[in-house]
C-alpha cells in the first residue's frame, strides 16, 4: 500500500455554549465548555487513518499540554507524525 502524505492544520477547538450571544463589552458565564480536536489536515489524516491508510501527517503542534493530546490522538489512529 501507498503512504499518504498529509501536511496541514491541526488545533483544538475551544466552543463555550451560552443562552445569549454577549452584547459589545458584555462577559457572559455560566455556559458550557467543550473542547474537540480539529483543523483542516489532522481532519484529512485521522479519516483516512481510521479507513486503514498508511498516513503521514506533517503539521505543527506545540509543546504543550493541547500538543500532547493531538499527538496522543494521532498515535492512537496510527499516523506517522
């Protein structure tokens, strides 16, 4: 089987649900908080990951804690980082 190649984007997105959209200057609290692993590439990568493809995936991440986690995701679907 081919390697596929993969070079991109890859984040976390950080989505805060509130009843209300915040007027200009407002704080609002009290919503719901949920993190999810995105970008365009590791989108791309992951799917055909888990299709059974024998991807490598070139992107940056930081040394961080969100780093940690993209990596660990990207281990666990066995891409080549």
């Amino acid at each position: 089987m081919s390697k596929i190649v993969v070079a991109g984007s890859a984040n976390i997105d950080m989505t805060a649900y509130v009843k209300t959209l915040p007027r200009p200057g407002e704080t609002i609290g009290g919503g719901r908080f949920m993190q999810a692993n995105g970008g365009k590439g590791a989108n791309q990568a992951v799917a055909a990951g888990r299709l059974g493809g024998d991807v490598l995936f070139l992107t940056c991440v930081g040394d961080d804690m969100q780093g940690k986690m993209l990596k660990d995701v990207f281990a666990s679907d066995g891409i080549d980082t």
